[in-house]
C-alpha cells in the first residue's frame, strides 16, 4: 500500500512542533506573535524574556530552520517575526482532523478560544 499523500506534511509538521517543543522557543513565538507584524530585534526578545544573545541565537535559529519565523536584516539589526503562514498551516493541519473529518472538537469551541 502507497503512502498517504500527506507524508511528507506530516513530518513537515513534526518538525515544527519539535522546534516550539522548548518552553524558550514556545515563548518567543508567543512574543513574537504578540509583535506582528512588525517583529522585534533580536536583542528585545533576549531582554524581554531574560534569554543571553548566545543562547537566543541558538533558539532562534532552529525556529528559523523549521520556518516558523522570518528574518530581515535592517542596517545592522535582525529583526524577527513570526511566519503566520506557516502557523495557519500548522494549526490547519490539526484543525483538519480535529475538528472537521471525525468531530473529536467542535469548530465554535476553537473559534471560541481564539477570540
């Protein structure tokens, strides 16, 4: 039997959640998420949650390598922002077996949630 044709998303997705799977990383997208769509530089995210620059380097660059946020250099500063396209995926990827094939949540209770 072939592979379902969703495969390669579902390791995609896997990643991604491995990358927030920290509560450093898991906090800097919430911070970044919080300052869309403008971003922050990198060092107002260290000073904001307490992380040392070697540190949110590191944490920064494995959300970078799974996507899950955008980098643009200005003059001398990094800026960072969170990629809410690939998050929209993400959550629509759940969303997608969660709430509309097999009803294990009702759509209004998410909908509820986010408001």
């Amino acid at each position: 039997m072939a592979k379902a044709r969703s495969e390669p998303d579902v390791v995609r997705y896997a990643d991604m959640f491995s990358a927030m799977g920290t509560e450093p990383r898991l906090r800097i997208m919430r911070l970044l998420l919080a300052a869309h769509p403008d971003g922050m530089i990198a060092g107002d995210i260290g000073a904001e949650l307490d992380i040392p620059a070697s540190t949110l380097s590191h944490h920064l660059d494995k959300l970078k390598n799974e996507d899950l946020v955008n980098v643009r250099r200005d003059s001398t500063f990094l800026w960072y922002s969170a990629n809410t396209e690939a998050l929209q995926q993400l959550l629509g990827f759940l969303y997608a077996e969660c709430c509309t094939r097999n009803k294990a949540i009702e759509p209004q209770t998410i909908v509820q949630l986010c408001k």
